[in-house]
C-alpha cells in the first residue's frame, strides 16, 4: 500500500518523545506537514521526522487547508484538543489526539460526534493499553478468567515527578494536574480491562498539600510555587451503574513510598490481577490461595530475549491498520469521553464537596470503517 502522508500539530516534547519517532519507524506514512505556534520547534520536527519537501507552519487552520493529508496528530496542550481535532476531521482527515481527549466533557462529546458526522476515525493516544501487561490481563479478563470484576483501583502515584516543563502547571491550558494528566491513563486501562462505561456516581477530592516547597527532590527538579496552580494529588471513587466501584489515585507528589504508575488491580469473583512485578494473578482452588505470575519474556537462547511488541509503535500500526484495512481501532473516542467524564466529575465533586451523579450511559460503540478520500 502507499504510503500515508501524515500532518503533525504541536512539535512538543511528546511528539518528539512518542508519536514522531515511533511513526517513523512503522515506515507506513510520511511526514509532510508540521505545524507549532514556535516555528523553529515545527522546523526542527520537519528536519529530524519530515520529507525532503516536507513544509512548517504556525497556523493549522493553514496547514489543514493547503495540504492533503491522510491522517494528523493532534499533540498541543489539553485545551486545543478539541478544536483542533475537530477542524482536522472536518478537512477530511483521520485523527489521532493525545490523551486526555479534552479539557471538558462538552468538548470531548463534541469530538465524537464531528468523528460520527464526517465518517472518519478518531483515536487517543492511551498507549497503556498497548502495554504487554495489560494485553495479557485483558485477555484474561475476556476469557472470563476473573469472573464479575466489582472492584478495582486505578494507580497513578508518583512520589516526586512534577513536571517543570511547558504548560503542565498551567490550569487553564491543562485543566488540571496530576488527575487530568496521569490519572487519565489509569482510569482509561481500568475501565478497559473491566469493560464498563456506565458510570453512575463519583465523589472526588483534590489536594495541594506539596505544592509551595519547590526544592523537595523533584525528579525534573525544583519547581516554582507560585506557577504550581494545579493540584499535586487527587483521589476519586466511582461507582458503576452494575454496583461495581473504582478508586482512582493520582498524584504527582505524596509523602508514600510505594508509589506505582498507569496501572491497575482487579478484584473478580473467581479470581484477582494486579500489575506489581509485572503480571500478578491471584484466586483460590482446591481449598488453597494461589498466586500465578506469567513471565513475561520469551527469552532462554543466547543472544535472543524474545519476540517483543513496542507498545508505541503496536499503537501506531492500530491506527495506520484502521485507516488502510478498515480493521478496528483499540481506543475507541466513545471510551475516551467517557474518561474525560468522570475524571470532569472528579474535579467537580472536589470543588462542590457533593457527589455527582450520571445520566444513563450508552455503550460505546466500534466506529464505522475508515472511508476512503
């Protein structure tokens, strides 16, 4: 097949930490287009990632009208999310958008619906679920290995790990801080290993406990207080509407030493998973608890440790697959919204100190097959 000719938007650290390197080593699609509101990021994109005759810009709206594209990436701060991926989709592109879907819920229902309305697809950058780990529990899952899954815990703890770079501090770009950042890829892996997007309530409390000592062993170092207007920890508890329930825990710095990070631990009726030192799968027979670890590596010959899938680029290639073969999307923008939901229900809850309550939910549905330009 040919190539796909691909447009980039936001020339940031995760695009040069995840999307562009990651695309340009499935050698399915070409780089044509770079686009950021700091030129001299989108030319160095364009020299390190692009074509030959690939061209930058500092407008999308301009990068969107003069080139044609097959797929983009949406890769800027949380609050263009939205409008952004919904003018890419609205000029006839396939769309893939970096996680979280949108600042709001308002915004993200309206990215599912401009996907639905110009039949293209739309994909978050949730590459957790790409994880060894988590495809392993997921099949277990499906195969019914846990039985009922009725409680689960979404980890995303990080003792000292504030990032110091870019708008990550920034509310008002963000959205939030550790929830709407980290948080977001836990909820996303749990509420896809369980299969449930009905949620029915959820109580939330935000916390900036550690936020006005900048000099306290920050991983990305110290960081200044008084740009720190996020929260630095957030904590939430959702309850289904099949009755099961998910605690949420997020934080970019707390005083805990085991801290763990886009996971989550499963509790079912015939059996249990959790993801410390790698995969960890626990439930009783024959009158005895057991505990079952799968190794992970397929390695044993010399020289040779196994047949491994990069998460990142397994992600890309889902996505470059869904475009050209029609094959199914793994994050599904319904799911995503429905992430963005609860965690917009978290942030709610923390600052009315009432709970929150859902309408009730629809399933999400597979998106229709790519159609062809």
């Amino acid at each position: 097949m040919a190539k796909l000719k691909a447009g980039i938007i936001g020339c940031g650290g995760i695009a040069n930490g995840k999307h562009m390197p990651s695309l340009q080593k499935t050698g399915k699609a070409d780089m044509v287009a770079f686009c950021d509101i700091v030129k001299d990021r989108a030319e160095k994109a364009a020299k390190d990632y692009g074509t030959p005759k690939a061209k930058v810009y500092t407008d999308y709206k301009k990068m969107l009208k003069e080139e044609k594209l097959d797929m983009v990436y949406v890769l800027t701060p949380n609050k263009s999310h939205s409008v952004i991926t919904i003018a890419a989709l609205e000029a006839g592109n396939h769309v893939m958008c970096e996680k979280p879907m949108a600042k709001t819920a308002k915004e993200a229902r309206a990215m599912v619906d401009a996907a639905k309305r110009t039949k293209k697809l739309l994909t978050i950058g949730y590459q957790t679920r790409f994880f060894p780990t988590s495809q392993n529990i997921k099949a277990s899952v499906e195969r019914g290995d846990l039985g009922d899954i009725y409680f689960a815990k979404a980890h995303a703890l990080r003792r000292r790990a504030v990032p110091t770079w870019g708008v990550f501090l920034n509310e008002e770009e963000q959205g939030g801080g550790p929830l709407i950042d980290i948080g977001t890829h836990a909820l996303d892996l749990t509420l896809w290993l369980m299969n449930n997007y009905k949620p029915k309530s959820v109580m939330g409390n935000t916390y900036k406990k550690l936020n006005g000592n900048g000099n306290c062993g920050n991983a990305f170092g110290p960081w200044n207080p008084k740009e720190f207007t996020v929260e630095d920890s957030a904590f939430g508890f959702i309850t289904m509407e099949d009755g099961s329930t998910i605690v949420l825990e997020s934080s970019w710095a707390i005083n805990m030493l085991e801290t763990v990070e886009a996971q989550a631990t499963l509790c079912g009726t015939k059996g249990g998973a959790d993801m410390k030192d790698g995969v960890r799968y626990n439930g009783d027979d024959f009158g005895l608890l057991y505990e079952k670890k799968p190794n992970m590596h397929r390695g044993g010959v010399a020289f040779f440790d196994g047949d491994h899938n990069d998460p990142q680029i397994f992600e890309q290639m889902t996505f470059i697959n869904a475009i050209q073969k029609g094959t199914p999307l793994v994050v599904l923008p319904e799911q995503a919204c429905v992430v963005t939901e609860i965690l917009e229900a978290i942030y709610k809850s923390a600052a009315t100190g009432k709970l929150v309550e859902f309408k009730s939910a629809a399933p999400a549905k597979a998106p229709a097959k790519a159609k062809k330009k």
